[in-house]
C-alpha cells in the first residue's frame, strides 16, 4: 500500500554474468568479467546465505528467491540446509527440538535434496547470477554416511586411575569413569607408554613397587591413564529418529542424518566428495552448476572434540616431529578440542621448564598439516570434478595457527561476528591470503546476537567499511531465509537461530524494496578493491598455535601506526614458504603487497623455519624492526645445542645495518626514521583507514579513504584533515553510490606525492583513483590546492575550468598562487517544515500462524511542524514499515536584507543542496516528481540545481523501517519451527532478546543550502 508513485520510477539497472576465462584462477592475475564501475556484473557483486529449514521446501519458492536477491542488486544466493542447526543436542539451548517434516525423506543429500539443489542451481542460470553452496548442511562439516566409515571425525577419550607410590595396578582399564578433574604434573622421567602390556581384554598389570627410582619416589600418585580412539559420532545434521515430530526410521544411512568427516585426512575430505559425486551432482546436475557455480564452501569448523584427532595421526606426528606422541598425550587434553572436555577445570602439565607446551605445540603443527591436507584435498576436488573455486572460514575455533592454513583455499573467508569486526583481525586473515596471491578474501557479515528483526543497513555498511579497511573484498550476507510456508512458524517467516541473531533479510522486511541503493554501493567498492593488487607498508609476524574462536583484542595494541598512516598485515612464519615471499631490492612480496619493513616483536613466537625465512630475507636487505628486543621462545621439541645455535643465529642477524631492535613495542617511530613513507600519511584529528590497490593492467591506483566512528552516535564524529598519498597520477572520486567517476580539484603535488584535503561525515569513505592519463572527463590545467568550508562542491565547467559551489563567505587558492575570498550568497540555508506523514503500517495478521498473504497495511497520516522520530509520534511506537513524507518549499528564498542584489535572486543563486543528513535505514527521495541520486546514508545530500522550478517546489521521500518495534508487543507469541524467544529453553538469560526500540523515521532537520557558482578559469581567474 502506498500513497503516492513517485518511486515506480526506482533505477534498475541489468548486470550480466560470464563465466571467468579460467575458473579455477583464484589468483590476482585471474581474468574476471567485473562488469563496468558504473554497473558492476554479479561475479563481484555480495550475495546473500540463503537458509532453507530443509529439503521439504517449495521449489517455485526458492526460484522466486532467487529472482528476488537478483531484483536488489544482488549476484546470487549461497545455499545451506539450516536443518535446525544440526539439531538437539549440539544447536544449543532454545535452537529447536521439533522438526514439522520428516527428515528421513527430507534429510540432506536425499532425493528430495537433489531436487531442491537442481533447482536452485537453474533458477540461478535463469536470472544470470552466480550461486555459492555448502559442502554439508548446517555449516557444511559432513555428508550422510555408513556410521563406521573410516573418514568420519575421530577423538581421543582419557580415563585414569590413581595408584599409590609403590603400589601397583591390576585390572581392567578404566573406561567408564568421568575425566579427570584432578591437576598433577607429571614427571616427565616417569612418563611410559605401556600400551604394548595390555592384553587383548584390556588387562594390565603393573608393579610400581619394583621400580622405584629417587625420581619417583618423591611424588604423591602413579597414575595409569587409558586413552582410546574412538569414531567421535559428531552430527552435522541429526538423523530422523533423534528429531521430534513426525519421523520414520530411515531404510538406508542416506536417510539417516550427517556426520562430520575427519577434517584432518585426505580420507575424510574424499568422504564428502564421493557422496556429492554420488547422489547430488547426477542427473544433470553438475553440468548444470558447472554454468553458474561460484563457490563450493565450508563454515567455520565447530565439531565437538576432547582432542582433535585423526586415525593415522600417531604415525603422522613421529615423522614429523621424530619422536612418538603417545607418551607425552595426558598433556593434549586442554585445549585442544571444541566442547566436550577440551577444557577442564584441572590441567596435566609436566616437570619440564615449558611444562610440556613443546609437545602441545608440535602436536598442534602436525594437526594444522593434517588440516592443510584435508583443506587441499576438498579444494583440488572442486576445481578439478567441478571446474569451481572453494571458500572456507579457515582455522579460528581451532588448536591450530590460522594464519598457516589461510592459503589452503580458493577463497578465504573470515565472519564479522567472530572478528568483532576488528580491523587488526581482519588484517590477521587477509595478510596470508594476499601473500598467497588470492583474488577474494571473503566475510560472512551482518550477525549480530540480539539484534534479529533491527538491524540497519548502515550497520552493515559500518562493518563492511571496517572490512575494506582490513583488505576484505567481498561479502556473503546473514541472511536470507526461505520465504516460504514452514510448519509451526509465525509471521513475519521462518527464521533461523530463534530470533537470535540478525538478520532475516528479504521481501518481508519494509525495505526490501529499496536495498538496491545500498547493495550498488557494495558492489561497487567490490569491482574496485577486487582490481588489481593490495600494497602495504609493513608486515607483522605473528605466530600462535591455538587461535581463538572470538576474536576481540588487537595483536599489535599500539595505534602509532595508524596514527602514523602506515598500513600493515600479519603473516606467519609458515607463510613465508609461499612462492610470493621473496625479497628483491629489499621490499618483501614484491608481487604481492609489497613489505618495505617486517616488524617482529620480543614476544613473538620463532620457529626453526621461520628463522630460516627472516635470516634469508635479513641477507636479502629487508628491513627488519626488532621491537621490545629479540624473541627467545622458539616453538616446539629442540635439543638444546638446536636452540643456543638458533639464539646465536638470532644474534648475527642483529648485526646487519638493516636490522634494528627498539627497546619499545612502538615501532612507528623507527620505521619513519629508516626514510619509509606511508603509502598514505594521514593529518586529521580522528581515526582514519586507507586501503590502497594497484592495478598494473590499467596503471590505476585505487585506494579506500575512511573515518572510522566506531563509539560515536550516528550523524555525529565529522572530522577533516588530509592525507598525502605517494602518487603524482591525475587524482579522481570514483562514486560509490552513483557510479560517477570525477577528478578531484582541490590538492597539492610535491615531486612525489599528492596532499588531498577531505571532509568526512562519521563512518563517510571515499574511493580515490589515481590515474595515468585523464579519463572521460578532461582536467582543467589549473587547480584548487585549498578551499574553506564555505565552497559546497567543485566540478568542472563546460569551458575547461572550475565552477566553485559558494555556500558561505569562503576562500579559495590555486595551483597558479592566486588567493580569492568569495562572499556568500544572497540566502542563506533553511530548514523545510510543516511536513506531512504518511505512515504505512506493516501490522502482524490476525492469525500470525496465517503469514504467507504479509503483513496487513494500513496509512495514517500525521502532519509534523518538525521532524521527529516515530517513538515521539502518538500512534507510532510499536510500528514498522514505510513512511512518507511530503513538504514544499519556494525558490528562490527570501533574500538576506544585506544582500547587496535585492532585484533578481535567479542570476545570483545558482542552485541549493538539499540535505537530508545521516540515514537511519533507508531513504529515496524526489523533488517535483525527480528521483534524486542514491543518496550517501552517512550525508544524505544531493545537488538539486537541475530540478529546482521557480515557485513551489515539492519535496517527497520515503523511508523504511526494520521490524523490530512491530515485533516487540509479540515478540513472545513468536514461532520458528515450533521454537520461541520464549520457549522454556531459550528466554534473556540465553540470549533470546527483545529487539531495542528503533528511532524510526526522517530524524533530523532537513536543510537546502542555496549556492551561487564561481568560475575559475585557466588563466588562475
């Protein structure tokens, strides 16, 4: 319902697919169809996850949902089976027990499976896109199979018994006693592996008394431990008869569930593909997908595990590290699984100066070489069988160095949710990918816990902005769920996660409608920051063997870097293998990003081969910061005359002239006085973010320019300053709303450089292109180099010179040393009132189990001397949907009574602004029935000179809302699945939260802000 149709005329623009020459190329050098800037094509445009409850869905729906990403902008969907998350007991509390349908026949990779996927694949070449898809269902970690299978995941479970000093030990061993709960530490003399003197019914006999040392005798206990491997029987999707509801036994292991595969052997990985081989990709199918694949992907690894283990892995660990792991395994058990009793409350250390963390730390590389095995196993498969890329969220979550196994894949990808959207993590995940030359390092972003049903989409655009900043170019969305009928689900449609966590994108929402805007300027930064190649200034060591699964501290804690303006990514000495990881002319990764310094800090973690790398590159000429001193810690098993050479090697590399060790943590200061320019130096009195690529096939330099606002209020943290980037080219702003590409007019040049002055709105970006030779548009010989606030815009005028945009009295200088001060125009800025409100209310049914016909519409209509938001609206404070707004306006204004022109405003006044300021959702707006262009929701202004009439001039705009404050009175009635915010699991203290009340609606003033032009010509006039 709405009341007026001056929005029928929203731009819609097509964007074409091709395929890449090569498919599999994953590489920077990998030639893709992006489309134009203007018009971005779907390989580089954000998709959405799209969850399905299960293989019960309606076919025509899914294809519908597809057609209706594509209508916003999108580039294709990326399809998981949400299958309640894996179901009881491992989804988590308040996630759902009941499943409406039967999973024996609608479990994932049924027959009712494939045809769901052979769908979705066609409805995807039918609307040109492109289609990601989950190896598994839940977060893709398994495939139904045998439950005895051999690549299924494996465990190590512990059991023991005390035995007193001298005693001895006669029995069964223990296997049905809980985990220890009690620390020792272990003498490491004492520890032995007797598994050769147990018999085959797992009897032992042990006599302490007849071996007692001086060593020994000391102690408190013996303690026999038992340790099994064991099949750990971990669901992906839980088999029918573990469901409630209407379930039937299942007549083969098909119909029986998921289980996850080993993740850590090639076995595990050909486990998972075989199935696929078998009973999805036939038929037809993967012909079909080999039309518009994109992405075969995995979620981040999350199977429970004591020990993460895998059947040949003691084998596996004495080749490696040539020595056996099975006595040192009662130190494993901390840390080292995911749940279960991977953390106990009572750690078992050893007497050794490192209390065995040696031993963990080699059985973590070996466990990480494993991983890389079955990572690269999966990877091969999908480009080989399906001619496709890979994407995985690598490593976080588990006892492992993430950064060694980001290069494993295709497409790395990491999560806003897991990173807290930190710039610092980000830079941990991209550092390796970009080393290892991959064109997307991907994220999964929006989740938020507690914010279903109200997130915003500058929010969105918050977290994307910050990801850009950590080299993140592209994006898969949280998400899109089936928009179809689901059994015991309420308005407004089934949603995952129970109401937990944002968000429930798609055409139930309000503002479904007018996400075009919005996903254009994704996909726009996307077609920039996936050109060419990223640079930076620096590389972080860094190297940690167990990563954690939330990441929400930096690891360089100090900001002088940024302060500084130098730019900086992590990488691990296991990166430095990689064929990019050469020194030449003393830059780091010349064909990569490009390392002028490599900064390694007193507390890093060495390992032999790392050293190996950093004394190469030592020699090489690289410059190498030593900060806070040089690191002593060396990882893993050495013999002790390994680590004095290594510590002596260490201490010859500090000789060279290029090696310089500080005695702070602070090495901003150090870096500059080695003559290392940032590639950008930032003066500003905020936090401001640079991301900068170089496309060698074009000669452009495009580089991402952000002031970051994390703490502030929306509309607020406004800051200016300049940034002096190391290029002399023809500086351009490529728009990323409106895809217009302009030349900047106002800056300086030195023989080396370009100083820009900027003015950011909080959490603003720009993209700056720094062009060899003039695009479309000519440069006039004669620039701005400063300009005061008062000048509201530059462009260049028809005759080749600058038309300055006069707001206020302003000042401006040349590139020829000519100083002008202009006075202000005859008006001044004003502010609209007397607005109407048209308010279209998105209202629940009647029956909220009834919620395929939407939400019932009806208008009220409010008139505003100002504006407000819709709480301080009476009728409008538990309402979501679209409101309309309409005032007028006379042009030209009043004059000011100084005005030294009283007798004709037309020739004086040039045009106006019309200025909406910071978005709460979004907005479209029009003046006299013209849409004006995609608006920028941090300043929402746009130059209205061409539409302005004189006399009475209308303003319209419409904005939409989130559906969290419509939800708040019902949040309790709600139902996904049979499963409630208010169900008896789930509630606040589970995280099952009311949405926050939403200050909907046009929230500030709106102002025009009439302008007169000045010319500035050639000749310096």
């Amino acid at each position: 319902m709405r009341f007026m149709n001056i929005y029928s005329i929203a731009i819609v623009t097509a964007f074409a697919i091709a395929r890449p020459r090569n498919p599999t190329d994953s590489s920077f050098d990998a030639v893709v169809d992006r489309g134009s800037f203007e018009i971005p094509s779907a390989n580089v445009r954000p998709k959405f996850r799209y969850w399905i409850p299960d293989a019960s869905v309606n076919v025509d729906i899914v294809a519908r949902d597809v057609k209706a990403v594509k209508d916003v902008g999108c580039g294709g969907l990326e399809l998981l089976g949400y299958y309640l998350y894996g179901g009881p007991p491992s989804n988590g509390a308040g996630r759902g027990t009941y499943a409406p349908v039967d999973w024996a026949k609608y479990g994932f990779g049924t027959t009712a499976w494939h045809t769901v996927f052979k769908a979705f694949v066609q409805a995807h070449k039918d609307n040109d896109l492109i289609m990601d898809f989950a190896m598994g269902p839940n977060q893709g970690t398994g495939v139904p199979a045998p439950i005895n299978s051999e690549g299924l995941m494996w465990d190590l479970s512990a059991y023991n018994a005390t035995v007193p000093m001298g005693g001895s030990f006669n029995g069964l061993l223990p296997g049905d006693l809980p985990l220890a709960r009690t620390q020792y530490t272990l003498s490491t003399e004492s520890l032995t592996d007797v598994t050769s003197q147990v018999d085959a019914s797992g009897h032992l006999h042990l006599d302490f008394s007849s071996n007692m040392t001086a060593t020994n005798a000391t102690g408190q206990n013996h303690i026999v431990f038992a340790i099994y491997l064991i099949q750990s029987h971990y669901r992906a999707q839980q088999g029918p008869l573990e469901m409630k509801g209407p379930q039937t036994v299942s007549d083969s292991y098909i119909n029986n569930g998921s289980w996850a595969v080993d993740h850590f052997s090639a076995l595990g990985a050909r486990t998972m593909t075989k199935f696929w081989e078998d009973y999805i990709l036939n038929n037809g199918t993967r012909e079909l997908l080999q039309q518009v694949g994109n992405y075969g992907w995995e979620d981040s690894v999350e199977i429970e595990a004591n020990v993460y283990w895998t059947k040949n892995f003691s084998a596996i660990f004495e080749a490696q590290n040539k020595y056996s792991v099975n006595k040192w395994l009662p130190v494993l058990f901390h840390r080292n699984g995911h749940y279960k009793q991977s953390n106990p409350g009572v750690w078992w250390v050893t007497d050794e100066a490192d209390m065995g963390s040696s031993h963990i730390a080699d059985y973590r590389a070996t466990l990480a070489s494993q991983y890389q095995v079955y990572e690269s196993e999966v990877n091969k498969w999908v480009e080989e069988y399906l001619n496709l890329q890979f994407s995985a969220q690598l490593s976080y979550n588990l006892p492992m160095d993430m950064l060694a196994n980001i290069p494993s894949v295709g497409a790395p990808e990491t999560e806003s949710l897991d990173f807290s959207d930190l710039i610092d993590g980000y830079r941990q995940y991209s550092g390796p990918a970009n080393l290892a030359r991959r064109r997307i390092v991907s994220s999964e972003c929006g989740a938020v816990r507690g914010e279903a049903y109200s997130q915003t989409l500058p929010e969105i655009l918050w977290k994307v902005k910050r990801s850009y900043a950590g080299s993140v170019n592209q994006f898969v969305f949280h998400g899109y769920p089936y928009s179809g009928e689901y059994g015991n689900t309420t308005w407004p449609t089934w949603s995952t996660f129970n109401y937990q966590y944002s968000d429930m994108h798609g055409p139930h929402e309000p503002a479904w409608e007018f996400y075009r805007d919005q996903i254009d300027y994704i996909a726009r930064n996307n077609w920039v920051f996936q050109t060419g190649i990223p640079r930076m200034d620096l590389a972080i060591w860094q190297k940690m063997t167990v990563y954690p699964g939330h990441i929400q501290l930096r690891t360089y804690e100090p900001t002088d870097l940024e302060q500084m303006g130098y730019s900086y990514e992590y990488l691990s000495p296991d990166n430095l293998n990689l064929p990019a990881a050469k020194v030449v002319n003393g830059v780091l990764a010349p064909d990569a990003q490009a390392f002028k310094a490599l900064v390694v800090r007193a507390n890093d973690s060495l390992t032999l081969g790392g050293v190996s790398k950093l004394i190469e590159f030592a020699n090489g000429g690289l410059p190498i910061v030593l900060a806070g001193g040089v690191p002593t810690t060396v990882l893993g098993t050495l013999a002790p005359t390994v680590y004095r050479q290594v510590m002596r090697d260490m201490d010859a590399m500090t000789q060279l002239p290029n090696v310089h060790i500080t005695s702070s943590y602070l090495v901003a200061s150090t870096v500059a006085s080695l003559g290392i320019k940032p590639l950008t130096k930032i003066s500003t009195n905020a936090t401001w973010y640079t991301y900068w690529r170089s496309d060698p096939s074009s000669n452009i330099d495009f580089v991402f320019v952000y002031n970051d606002a994390m703490h502030a209020a929306q509309g607020t943290a406004a800051s200016e300053g300049t940034i002096e980037f190391q290029s002399t080219k023809t500086p351009y702003e490529y728009n990323a709303w409106t895809g217009e590409k302009r030349p900047i007019l106002t800056y300086e040049k030195t023989s080396t450089s370009t100083i820009i002055p900027f003015r950011l709105c909080g959490n603003q970006s720009t993209i700056v292109a720094f062009v060899a030779s003039s695009e479309d548009t000519p440069v006039p010989s004669v620039h701005i180099t400063n300009t005061s606030s008062g000048v509201l815009g530059t462009s260049v005028s028809a005759n080749g010179g600058i038309t300055l945009k006069i707001g206020s009295t302003a000042t401006y200088k040349t590139s020829t040393g000519v100083t002008r001060t202009m006075p202000a125009p005859p008006a001044s800025p004003f502010t609209l009132t007397n607005w109407t409100l048209t308010a279209e209310h998105w209202d629940p049914p009647t029956n909220l189990y009834n919620y395929m016909a939407g939400a019932n519409k009806r208008n009220t209509t409010h008139l505003l001397p100002s504006l407000i938001s819709w709480l301080d609206i009476p009728g409008l404070q538990n309402v979501s949907g679209r409101g309309y707004y309409s005032t007028t306006f006379t042009w030209p204004p009043a004059l000011l009574s100084s005005s030294s022109n009283t007798t004709n405003t037309t020739k004086t006044l040039s045009g106006a602004f019309l200025d909406f300021g910071p978005v709460y959702h979004t907005l479209q707006a029009s003046l006299n029935g013209h849409r004006l262009p995609p608006l920028d929701v941090t300043s929402a202004k746009a130059d209205i000179k061409t539409y302005l009439v004189e006399g009475l001039n209308t303003v319209e705009a419409v904005v939409a809302t989130p559906l969290g404050n419509v939800l708040r009175p019902i949040w309790n009635s709600l139902m996904s699945s049979g499963e409630g915010p208010a169900s008896a699991d789930a509630g606040p203290s589970h995280g099952f939260v009311v949405p926050p009340l939403g200050r909907y609606g046009l929230l500030g003033d709106v102002v025009v802000r009439p302008y007169w032009e000045v010319e500035v010509g050639g000749e310096g006039k």
